[in-house]
C-alpha cells in the first residue's frame, strides 16, 4: 500500500471542520451524519461520495495555499481525516440520563465547544494523546456517579482524563447532576426562658424582616420556615401567617431535632417541563438560642428539647447545599468551641472546635457566626426614653392608657408598635416585674419587624464582635 502524501495539519483540519459545518445543516443521515447527529468519516471507497472527496480536497488547497511544501502533488484516496488523527465527541448528561444542551465542554490544548440539542460537543479530528477534559452549566455540577473519574476543581465542573488512541472515533461522556431549583431557609426557635413583653418575639421579629425583605435573601425558588411553634399564641403568629401568604414562604413545625434533619435531606424531585430538577439549600439563617456547640430551638420550653448540634449535622447528608450555599447563625456563640466567660483573645475561645467550623466542613459551605452572646434586646424599640431617642417609655405608656379601655385585646401602639395579647406572660416575673411595670399579659411587636439583625453582645469577654466567617 502506497505511503499516503503528506498533509499539512492547519490546512486538513480547517478543511474538515468546514466541511462537517457544510453537512451540520444538511437533512440527516447524510455522507458526515448519521441519524443521531454523530459524526462519520467520508468512505474513501464509495463512487456516490466522489464529490464530498473533492469539495474537501477543494477546501484543504484553499488553506494549503497550493504550495508545493505543504500539499501533496496529487490527492490521496481518503476520507477527511487523517491518517493518524482521531476524533473525539463529548457527551454531556444529567442524573436521569437526559442530554444537556448548551453546557461548556472544555478540551486542554483544543479550545471548548457548547453541547448541541443530543448533548454533544464536536470536538473533530485531534492529534492523539490523553487530554483533560471538563464539562459545566450553570445550575448543574458534578454528579457522585459519574461513569468517569472526577477531579474535584469546583462544584460545577465535571472533569476526567481520556485517552484519545490514533485512527478512533473516541466518545468521552460527562456527567452533571442538575438542573436544581433553589431553596432558602429560614429557622426560627421559640422564646420562653426570658418570658417577657420585650423578648418574647426577639426571635420572630428579624425572621419576619429577613423574609419580608429582598436584600437579606439571595432569589430562591422556594422559600421555607422550619418553626419550633412553642409558646406562640395566634396573635404571634400572625408575621409568619404573612409570610406565607404574601411572600410565599411554606411553614413547616419543628417538633424534634429530627424534623430539621428530615427537611434538610429531603431534596425533592421533580419534573419541569419534561426534565427532571432537584431543589438544593441556598441561604440557611438560624434565630434562636445557641450555646457553644449546639442551636437550642426550644430552650427552656421543653420537653421536647430540640437541640441542633454536631451529632444532628453528621445525620444530613453532605450534598444537599447548591455551590456557593450560605448558612448565617445568629443564635449565641455558634462560632465558639469553649464554655468560658472570658478569653485573651479568639483562638482561645477554639473557633476550629466550634458548631459552625463543623458545618462548614460537613456541607462544604462558607457559614457566618458570632463568637460571642447576640444581643435580640433592641431590635424592635429603641430603648430609653424619647428625649434620648428611645421609644421604651413612650410604648410602656401607650400601653397603660390602651389597656384600660382594650384589656385582653390587641393594642395599637402609634407610630410604629403593637401589643399582643398573651395570657400569662410576664407573671414568672413576679410583682416587682412586668405588672409593676404595666407590661404583663402581652407581647411587644413592631409593625415592620426588626429594626435590623442581631449584633455582637459584650460577653465572653475578650472576643471579637463581629460575624466571623468560617469556611470549609
């Protein structure tokens, strides 16, 4: 068999890929085709292909330049690609199996190409050797099953080594688990250890602001609050009734520990429009109380208590947080591994040993968290009195005068507050407490929710008081 002449590569290469550009448009099957939209090789013994040979010869003379140094004196019998090189297509396809279109399939050394409408990316002839090859989309990453190996370089990106053998059709094939839809979550604790007019919707009050407003929260496709519902009454609950009604939030009681475990690791499945999408946890933010090492979602107001801590996070599962996922904790201390009242400075206080630490491993997701106490005490008035720019002393006797002729009903507080009625608050305070003071039997609220998110208290001491941030 004669030697075929040599080719020069720029040339054959652009030759082929105007080529299979030229049939890409063609009704399938046709000469480069087939059915499915796999490429083919032309057949160098076919008369009926005599003229694809020669558009191609056509096509690569008009690259080479037709210059003796780079083309042969006369056209070999062959179909377009070259002896020696192979060709690689990409496939790209999600956890039910479907094709991805329109995700970026990289190729080291050869450029990227999006994948067309059956999932694959045309990656035509290429020299042979072992390529690293990636493949990603917004809304996807790397499934665990994939067929292939995957280095982990990014939640999005699905990448393998492929060896690309001389004179083969090679098919490498990528797997992204996706499209996912995106889930916020709001957890709220009940209050029932300070047991007061003005703590008792500490918790309830930055909640309502975080889900009524839309610069907290990053866009989500469905919004959830996971509420421990303990010694609430229906005047209390009412913000959260708004939630669910005008912002479109789904309210979930939290009974146990392992209700949160339960909601966390249920990752639906469903079906959009004939493709198949998962909801994966976005924002996570935590109002209740919170000791080193562990969320207390009912402290003080169990049984049940309903305790969050490392032994409940090891019982979710690792993936259920999309790329880029958020868990904020304003519950006290998340972000400190020691009981201690007071401190040098934060490492003494084992930030590495902390709840927060933990989660941001275990979820592999950034999680902001106070070393210290948060303060809740002045998020819905200001206090002092109205000379000092407070509003305490205003509320306390707005009150007093509503009460007299509105005892037992909702009281309106102008300009910005309202009390609710609540049987029994405050009576553990005993005479010299709320009734002294004019406050039992009711709850404070302020219209429009927290006047802004918990912040740092002065204890432990020795620490700082700002979020920290803590990261896998």
């Amino acid at each position: 068999m004669a030697k075929p002449p040599r080719l020069d590569p720029s040339a054959r290469d652009a030759a082929d890929r105007e080529m299979y550009e030229l049939y890409a448009k063609k009704p399938r099957p046709n000469a480069l085709y087939d059915e499915d939209g796999r490429r083919k090789e032309l057949d160098p013994a076919d008369p009926s292909q005599q003229a694809d040979r020669d558009k191609w010869w056509e096509l690569y003379f008009q690259h080479a330049g037709n210059g003796k140094d780079k083309a042969p004196d006369k056209p070999p019998d062959a179909a377009c690609v070259s002896c020696q090189n192979a060709e690689l297509m990409v496939k790209v396809s999600n956890f039910a199996g479907q094709a991805i279109p329109g995700a970026l399939v990289k190729v080291e050394g050869l450029g990227q190409r999006a994948t067309d409408r059956f999932g694959y990316a045309d990656f035509g002839a290429v020299p042979p050797g072992t390529y690293r090859i990636s493949a990603s989309k917004e809304g996807y990453k790397p499934s665990p099953n994939d067929p292939l190996p995957v280095d982990d370089d990014g939640w999005r990106e699905a990448t393998i080594k492929k060896e690309v053998p001389p004179k083969t059709r090679t098919d490498a094939e990528l797997q992204l688990d996706g499209p996912y839809l995106k889930e916020n979550i709001i957890v709220i604790g009940s209050e029932q250890h300070y047991d007061s007019f003005w703590w008792k919707m500490m918790f309830l009050g930055p909640a309502f602001t975080m889900g009524d407003r839309d610069d907290y929260m990053r866009k989500a496709d469905r919004k959830t609050i996971l509420m421990a519902d303990f010694g609430y009454t229906k005047w209390e609950r009412l913000p959260i009734e708004t939630l669910k009604g005008q912002r479109g939030f789904h309210v979930v009681k939290v009974n146990s520990a392992a209700d949160v475990v339960t909601h966390f690791n249920s990752r639906s499945l469903k079906k959009q429009e004939g493709a198949y999408e998962k909801i994966l946890i976005q924002d996570v933010s935590f109002f209740c109380h919170g000791f080193p090492g562990k969320l207390g979602l009912n402290y003080a107001g169990g049984p049940p208590e309903i305790d969050i801590d490392d032994r409940e996070i090891s019982k979710i599962e690792k993936d259920v947080f999309w790329p880029g996922g958020i868990i904020y904790s304003y519950a006290c201390r998340t972000g400190t591994g020691s009981w201690k009242e007071s401190f040098s400075n934060d490492a003494e206080a084992k930030p590495d040993e902390s709840l927060a630490q933990m989660m941001a491993h275990h979820f592999g997701v950034d999680v902001w968290a106070f070393l210290t106490r948060t303060l809740f005490s002045e998020l819905l008035r200001a206090p002092g009195s109205p000379a000092e720019g407070g509003e305490s002393d205003h509320i306390v006797e707005t009150l007093k005068t509503g009460r007299k002729t509105h005892e037992g009903q909702l009281i309106d507080l102008p300009p910005r507050h309202e009390a609710l009625p609540h049987p029994g608050l405050g009576d553990g305070w005993g005479f010299s407490g709320p009734s002294k003071e004019g406050t039992d039997n009711y709850a404070l609220w302020r219209k429009n929710g927290a006047i802004k998110m918990p912040y740092a208290a002065d204890s432990p001491t020795g620490l700082s008081k700002s979020m920290r941030r803590f990261s896998p």
